[in-house]
C-alpha cells in the first residue's frame, strides 16, 4: 500500500511535467516561422523580379529597333526640335543685323535732319533738293491737261469749220491717245534731274518740257483734223492756233505744277 507522502510526492511531478510541456511546446512553431521568416530575406521577392524582367524586355526591344536601322520616337522627335532651334537660332541672327542696320540708317536721317534744321544742308551736297513724282502725279497731270487742252481744240476747231459733229470728232480721236502719250513723256522726263532746284522745276525746264510736247501734239493734231475735217486750210489753221495759244498755256501749267508738292518724293542722300 503506496503511503500518502508518496502519493503527494507523484502527484507533483505529474503536475509539474504538465505544466513544462504546456511552457516548451508553443516554442517549436515559434522557431519555424522564424527561420522561415530569414529564408525569405535570402530568396529574391516576385515583386522585385518582375519590374527588373519589363525593363531588360524593353531594352532589348529598343536594342532590336536600333539595330534594324530605324530610330525610336523619341530620338526622331528630339531631332526634329534641334533642327527647329537651329531654324530660329539663324533666323533670329538675320533679323538681328537687319535691325542693327535700320538702327545706323535712322541715326543717318536723324543727323541729315538736323543739319537741314541747321541750315547746313548744302554740305551734304543735296541743296538741289533732288526729287522725283510718284506715278499718281503723272497720271493726274496728264488727265488735267487734256481736260484743258480738249476744251482749247473744241473751240478752235468748231471756229474754224463750223461744225460741231467735226470739232467733237477732232476732240475724241486725240484725247485718250495724247493723254497715254504725255503720261509716257512725264515718266521719262521723271527719271532726269536736269533743271530741278529746290525741290521744285526750274523756268528753263518747264519751258522745255512745253515746246517739247507742243511738237507731238501739234504734229497730232494736223494729222487728226486732215483725215476729220478733210481739208488741209482748216486743219492747218486749227493746228497752227493749238500751237501759239496752247504752248504759252502749257508753260503756265508746268509753273503752276512745279508749286504744288504732292506727288513728290525726295531723294535723301547721305555723305557719311
């Protein structure tokens, strides 16, 4: 028979062998999620091999592309901008010397200018005053005159033969054809100097330009009232009084033009 020491004595190592099984066992999976836990930090993550495998596939894609002899994209788009800030680089170059030279001919007319201001501007050698017309004055003053000279021809001719369907005719047949040729004469008479001072014509050239012109349209104006008026009396008579009234007249008209400024332009020279 086990006596109640022994008894007290087996239930303690029971109770304590129990509770020593119930401390150490949760130990063990502690220790495998542990060394599973510093596997995984030696072994390479999914998430961190997949980007790596996308960038080598795009690089050997673009490798592959520029082995084949074409550009990528973006190569071809950077190159396209380069040539265009090439483009703006010289064009900006251009128009910065234009700008430099507009600069140093304003500064020219400025000190032109002043010495005109100053009186001084026979030292530049302009005080002639040089100018030409515009094609506008031509044409203007060549339609006046034929306006005048018309009304002239229509009297003398309707004097002399009495007719008024006659001194019409006479009048049509040379308007448009005297007006085209003085405008013709006026141009070329424009691109000479000759007898211009002070920016106006002198008297010697007006009266030039009047017994000039009076020998066309006198010659004109014969030829027109003979084949017209079939008469060479009268033709000779309407020719004969155009010449005498209408070549004081002309000179009276040059000298009145020969005021007026519009038209004009002046011609600045430099002497630098």
């Amino acid at each position: 028979m086990i006596s109640l020491p022994t008894l007290i004595t087996l239930a303690c190592s029971v109770s304590s062998g129990n509770a020593f099984q119930f401390q150490t066992a949760p130990s063990a999976p502690y220790r495998l999620a542990s060394l599973s836990h510093r596997a995984e930090t030696f072994l390479p993550n999914s998430s961190s091999i997949a980007p790596q495998n996308s960038r080598n596939q795009s690089l050997l894609l673009r490798t592959a592309t520029t082995a084949n002899g074409e550009k990528a994209p973006n190569d071809a788009m950077i190159l396209q901008i380069d040539q265009k800030v090439q483009n703006y680089e010289k064009g900006q170059e251009k128009y910065l010397s234009k700008l430099e030279s507009a600069k140093a001919e304003l500064e020219k007319i400025k000190e032109t200018k002043q010495l005109y201001l100053q009186g001084q501007g026979d030292s530049l050698g302009t005080g002639t005053a040089s100018f030409s017309e515009t094609t506008a004055r031509s044409l203007v003053k060549s339609m006046m005159w034929r306006v005048i000279a018309g009304s002239v021809t229509f009297f003398t001719s309707l004097r002399f033969s009495g007719n008024v369907s006659t001194a019409l005719s006479i009048v049509g047949s040379d308007f448009f054809s005297k007006a085209a040729t003085m405008f013709i004469g006026e141009r070329l008479m424009n691109k000479s100097q000759a007898g211009r001072k002070d920016g106006a014509d002198d008297v010697g050239r007006s009266l030039a330009k009047a017994l000039l012109w009076r020998l066309f349209a006198i010659a004109n104006t014969l030829i027109m009232s003979l084949l017209i008026a079939k008469d060479l009396s009268i033709a000779s008579k309407i020719a004969g009084s155009d010449a005498v009234f209408k070549t004081g007249l002309m000179f009276v008209y040059e000298r009145v033009w020969a005021k007026i400024e519009w038209g004009k332009e002046y011609i600045i020279e430099f002497s630098i």
